[in-house]
C-alpha cells in the first residue's frame, strides 16, 4: 500500500524503520519542513544548544552504544556549526549521520539567505555525504547513508536535503533490500598467506606485545582479543581510545602507551621483537619519532581499512579486515607459549614505581587531579561511562580511572576535541539511560559548550560533571613550562564560579579544594536524584607524567621527578 | 622514507555523478600528493567515467593512494598501471608563430614528428600531435624558437596493452541514475529559503 508523503516525512519516517530512536538537533529555515513532520513521529528529539553540541552528542550516543548517532540542522550557520563535531567524530571512527536542511534547488548557487556548500565544506571530513534535491532521493539515501556510516571503518555521512525536496510528495516505496554501491567494499578478506605470515611471526616471537586501538571495541572483539592474549602470553598495551578494549586489572593489561603512557608500556614497545597491531594506526602520539620506534620489531598490522598499512610505520604483514571475524580465522594458528622470560623483563621494567596505588597516599591536604579521579573509579566501581574533554585531566582519567569494560572511556583522541565532554556525555546517557555517566573535563574545555548544561536540565537527564578546575589551560601550560621557558602566554584562565553556574542552569553545584571533601562530594553527587556540578580546585600547576615531548624517542620520556606518583610538596607532612 | 620518486599512472572508475572529480582531487590534496596530470572522459561503460591521473610518488605512496582511492564510495575500480605493459598518449595543441621565411621549415618539423597542422594563418599554424609527453616536449623544443604563442596539452591518458584491460562491469553500477534537477512542478514546494 502505497502512499503519498512529503520529503519531510520520509526523513523520519526512513530513521524510524532504520531502528532511529534519538535525534539531536536545531531547527532553522531550510529544516523547517522536516521539523514540522517531526512532531508526527515516535523519536525523541534533543534540542541542542549549538549544533556542534547536537554533532558531539550524535557521537557520544554512538560510542556509548555501537549505533549510529544522527544530528540535525538547518542550512548554512548550522550546518558550519557541525564542522567540529564532524571532524572529531570521523578521527575517532564514530559513526554519525547529519541531516542539514538546504536552500531551494532553484537558488543553490545564488548566495541564498542561509546558503553554504556544506557537501563541499564536509567533503574532506566525512567518509561520504550527499546533496539530495528531490524527494525520491529522501528514503535511499537515509538507507545508504545509515549503511556506510555503520559498516566497513565507521564513518560519518552527511546529508543535505534541499526544502524543496522536503516540501514535495512521493509515494513512499521502503527498499530495506541491500545498498548497491558498486565501489564501495566494507568486507575485505586477509588472504592465506598473509594468515600463515602472521601466525608465524607471532609463534616465533620471544617478545611480542599486542597494540590495541580503537578498532578492538569498533569489531567488538574483546573477547578475541583477550583469548589471544591469554593462549599465547603475549601482554596487552593500549591506545587512548583502545582503553576498555582489555580488563585494566588483567595480568597480562600493562596500560596506556604512547605520549603520557606509563615508561615500561613504552619501554616494552621499544625492546618488543614483534609488534601485533589490532585496530590502530600507528598515530605519533603513539609512536613518537617514527625513525626510532619499535627498532626491533617485527610488524603486524591488522585493520579494516587497507589505506593505514604502512601510512605511518612500515610493517611486515598486514591483515585487512574486520577484526573480530580476523582474530577468529588467525587464533587456531597461533600456537601456546609461556613468555615467561618477556613478562618477567617487563615486571622488572615497572620496578618499584606503583603509581596505579595512589589511594594509600597520605592526605597532604592538596588536592590534586589524580586523587578526584582515582576516587571517582573506586566509588563508581570502575562502573561507569566516563566522558572526558582534552587536556591534562584527560590523561590523568586515563591513567588513574581504570576500564574493565569496552565504550566505558569516552573522549576524543584524534582530533582532540575541547568542549567535547559534556555533549558527548549526554549522547552517551541518551544511548544508555541506565548507565552511570561522568564528565571529567577542565576548566578550559567545559566552557567551550557549557551552554548544554541548559540541555540537560530540559532534558532531565542526570549526568555527574568534575571539573578538574586548575585556572590553566593546563596542558597548554605544560607545554610552556617544559618547552617555552614557562611563559604562560594566554593559559591562566579565569572561570565563573561553576557551582552558582550550575544553580543557574537548575542543577546542583558542590565546590570542593580539599580531599578530605571529594568522596562526600561525589557520593552526594551519585545519589542526587538529578545533574550536579562538581567543581574541583585542584592544584594549579600540577603536571602529566610521564611526557614523551612531540616527535621525540619514544623511550626518552620526560619522568616523574620522585618515585612518588604525585607531586607532593615538601610541606605535606 | 628512501623509496624512489617515480611518475605513477592511475586509471581511475568512477560513477558518473556530479562531485565526484572534487571527491578525487580533493583526496589528493588532503594525503598531500600532487596531481601532474588529470584526464577525464566517458567510458565503453555508460554511467562511468575514466580517469587517467599521473602523480609523483615513491611504491609505498601509490600504495596508499590506492587504498585510499577505495575509500571514495564513488570509485569503482583502480589501477596503477605503471608497471605493466600499456601505451601513453596525450594529446597537444601548439600554435606557432610564423612568418613567409620560417612556414616550410615549421612544417617540415611537422613532417618529422608526425604532427599535423591543423590551421594556417598568414602570421600562425596550429600543430596538433600525439605521443608521448617526451615526444611532445621534444617537438615543443625545436618549435619554441619559432615563436611559441598557445601550448594546451590535454595530460596523460593510458591503455594496458593486450586484450585484458582496467574496466568495470556495467551491472555492477546501480540502477538508480543521476536524477535530473527539474523536480516536478507543485504548488506547495517552495524554491525559496
């Protein structure tokens, strides 16, 4: 039964039938047709505040969920606005659609009110996208776009669909049936050979080591992972974004590598004879200087997307493919082994440094970063769905929060987004209602989008946020202290009081600067019944270490200056 | 990366659809590769069109280029034909400038290269040639002190040699067409913002 429906209707009516249950977005004049027929159909819309909010958020909901986030605006202004969240999404692999509402078909071209190229501006930042200017196109394209945003590398698809098209009639004729994209091949398959090669270089090894980015949770291949890992001893070290891909109190888990990893992560890449890559690319904050990375290894590079072989660092065998289904096929090849001697030299490579321990440090008084962290992982459990923005609190989230579970960690690693933080967690509260969520941002990031705390409130949603608020842009200001003689131009920062900040916005505000506050401060937080906005004043010019500086030896890291895990002053006894 | 600078020819599948040259060579500028040529046209397959681009770059950048080159959706079918047996060609237009004294010679030289004059003026002749880039040049070389007035060369196309060649299968391309723009006429639609 066929029947009529506008442009409007099918753009809603299309993402219900592809299981779309959430949108984020903006209304404005080109989308003002699709905005109409909104009201007629079962998806909960989220008003944003900015549409590089609702972008953030339709990514926050994918990596919370696996789904494909969808974010909405209106042409020009609005659809600029997405640029960021776009581009943030497509170097972290986030599958996101956006829908952009465009001038007529008759005045594209003319410099309309409210006209940009917006395929031309997202072209070199999506994985495709698409001007649609008649309502026949509506209801294909959505199914082709949900498809490429999902399979192959997730990526992001931006449609732009001009009024007109909107405003027109069709019958609506629903193809679930296969996309047929000629050129576009989402399954590559690993030959035998390659299979064979790797599985020998693996069995071979004395001192090999798994690198795990973001593409272990992107497959779901956890569980691959980890019987790999375990069948042949071969310890796990992961990427920023592979954090939660392997239990972080796994034996055989050493933690984070590359710029801030912890020195032995980093010292066992560079004395590893094989490096098994699964689902990263070798990013020079992983690697630092490429010249001198990983002298003595062996390369295997497993991905699904054929164009990061040997973008970065030259390996020896690659793997295209998904990852899961690759692991599946090359695990019955790979052969037992105790590595008894490799676990052993990287044991002694930790040494006496047991900077994960920091909870039995005695209370000088000082707060400090690590401490809120460290303390918001032990009373959520390490249950919780954290969402970070970039900059030093980052790193220390990283180091001191530790992920037992996949798409727990939420952040923006390629690009490395401020302001990310807090729509993004939204999205991810959206994606998964029941989960626990947590903003760790700085007191820089969090005042690029603060604006969404209006959001949350007329949403109703309950996230917990912690700003980690030192009055610095302070990874910037590291970099001044280590690299610019400590001229800290343009880092102090001056912020509103961020607790009256959040009463205004409706929510609860807590300030806390000493430690002795910060378990009350964020019990009282878990158990309010809605957001609250904890603002912690942390030591001002605490510092992330280890460094490894920009394109510097990966093994010439800058150390922490004691043993001591955290910066005390001499005045803390 | 020591690997050795050499002139790698693309032939290039893409559907054809509006944006899809910018899809390539904005590809190409993004990876930061150079295009050193560009040739498009329509193919033995309706809804496809081929590319013949040529960009300086060592084996491990081809590689990726390619690679890359399947990520563009539109991109059907890709092939470095560098290494393989295929005939290069382009094509030139060269107008020269001449004078009653110097026409004989110019059009001996046409003779020699095997170009053809395509249009005589009292104070020019169009040349036109194909071949090779190298032959191209070489005849531009001896031209150049007659008076070189216009040059346009269309860039490198290329052909594998023998019977199999780069082409893309027409049932593979989809059956919904690039829609015209004329939508049909309603009264409720408006054109405007």
């Amino acid at each position: 039964m066929a029947s009529m429906r506008t442009g409007a209707q099918i753009i809603w009516e299309a993402l219900v039938r592809e299981g779309v249950t959430t949108v984020f977005g903006y209304p404005g004049g080109a989308i003002l047709p699709a905005y109409d027929a909104l009201l007629d159909y079962p998806i909960r819309h989220v008003l944003v505040r900015h549409e590089q909010g609702a972008t953030h958020m339709a990514d926050g909901y994918a990596r919370a969920s696996g789904q494909v986030g969808v974010a909405v605006a209106t042409s020009g202004p609005g659809a600029t606005n997405m640029v960021t969240g776009i581009a943030t999404a497509m170097l972290d692999s986030s599958p996101i659609v956006c829908i952009t509402g465009q001038v007529g078909s008759r005045v594209i071209g003319t410099d309309a009110f409210q006209e940009t190229d917006v395929t031309g501006v997202t072209l070199p930042i999506t994985k495709h996208n698409y001007l649609v200017s008649h309502v026949d196109d509506v209801a294909p394209t959505i199914h082709e776009a949900l498809y490429i945003a999902r399979s192959g590398r997730p990526g992001q698809v931006l449609i732009d669909i001009t009024k007109d098209a909107q405003q027109a009639s069709t019958e609506l004729q629903w193809d679930p049936g296969d996309v047929k994209l000629p050129g576009y091949r989402p399954d590559l398959r690993a030959s035998d050979t390659e299979y064979s090669r790797a599985a020998d270089l693996i069995n071979g090894s004395k001192r090999p080591l798994i690198l795990a980015g973001h593409g272990v949770l992107l497959s779901g291949a956890m569980a691959q992972v980890r019987e790999l890992a375990e069948r042949a001893n071969i310890p796990v070290a992961m990427t920023l974004l592979g954090i939660g891909g392997f239990p972080a109190l796994h034996p055989l888990n050493l933690g984070m590598m590359g710029m801030h990893g912890e020195a032995w992560v980093n010292q066992a890449i560079q004395e590893a004879d094989l490096l098994l890559a699964l689902g990263m690319r070798f990013d020079d904050r992983v690697t630092g200087n490429t010249k001198t990375y990983a002298p003595n290894a062996r390369k295997v590079h497993i991905d699904i997307d054929p164009s990061e072989f040997n973008k970065n660092v030259k390996v020896d065998v690659a793997l295209a493919g998904d990852l899961a289904s690759v692991l599946d096929d090359l695990a019955p090849r790979v052969t037992a082994g105790d590595r008894k001697g490799w676990l052993d030299a990287i044991r002694d490579m930790k040494g006496e440094v047991a900077v994960r321990d920091i909870q039995n440090l005695p209370d000088s008084g000082h707060l400090y970063a690590a401490h809120v962290i460290n303390d918001i992982w032990r009373l959520t459990g390490g249950k919780a769905v954290i969402v970070t923005d970039v900059g030093q609190h980052q790193m220390w989230e990283a180091q001191y929060y530790h992920h037992d579970e996949p798409r727990s960690l939420i952040t923006s690693g390629g690009l490395g987004t401020m302001g990310f933080a807090l729509p993004a967690a939204i999205g991810a509260k959206l994606a998964r209602p029941d989960a626990e969520v947590w903003v760790v941002a700085g007191d820089g990031g969090f005042q690029m989008t603060m604006a969404e705390l209006a959001t949350i409130a007329q949403e109703k949603i309950k996230i917990n946020v912690a700003i980690i608020n030192n009055g610095y842009l302070g990874m910037v200001r590291q970099w001044q202290e280590f690299f610019y003689e400590r001229r800290y131009a343009a880092t102090p920062l001056l912020s509103p009081d961020f607790a009256k900040l959040a009463e205004c916005f409706g929510l609860t505000g807590l300030r806390i600067d000493r430690r002795q506050d910060v378990v009350p401060g964020v019990e009282k937080a878990r158990a309010a019944e809605g957001s609250v906005v904890i603002d912690f004043r942390v030591e001002q010019e605490d510092t992330v270490y280890p460094m490894v500086p920009a394109g510097a030896d990966l093994h010439k890291m800058i150390r922490r200056p004691s043993s001591a895990p955290i910066v005390e002053t001499a005045d803390d006894e | 990366m020591a690997e050795q600078l050499q002139r790698h020819t693309f032939v290039v599948y893409v559907e054809d659809k509006p944006g899809v040259l910018n899809r390539v060579a904005s590809l190409f500028r993004r990876r930061g590769f150079n295009i050193e040529s560009l040739a498009v046209g329509h193919t033995e397959t309706p809804g496809a069109s081929r590319m013949t681009i040529v960009v300086l770059t060592d084996a491990g950048g081809a590689r990726r280029l390619e690679a890359n080159l399947y990520k563009l959706v539109n991109v059907l079918r890709v092939q470095d034909v560098t290494e393989v047996p295929a005939i290069f060609r382009e094509l030139a237009m060269i107008k020269v400038a001449t004078t009653r004294e110097t026409r004989t010679d110019v059009m001996q030289l046409v003779d020699v290269f095997r170009a053809r004059a395509v249009d005589v003026a009292p104070e020019s002749v169009v040349i036109e040639t194909t071949g090779t880039e190298d032959k191209i040049d070489g005849l531009l070389e001896v031209l150049r002190p007659y008076g070189l007035l216009e040059v346009v060369r269309t860039g490198r196309v290329a052909m594998v040699r023998g019977p199999r060649g780069v082409v893309v299968d027409p049932a593979d391309l989809p059956a919904r067409g690039p829609r015209g723009a004329a939508a049909p006429e309603d009264p409720e639609v408006s054109h405007s913002v």
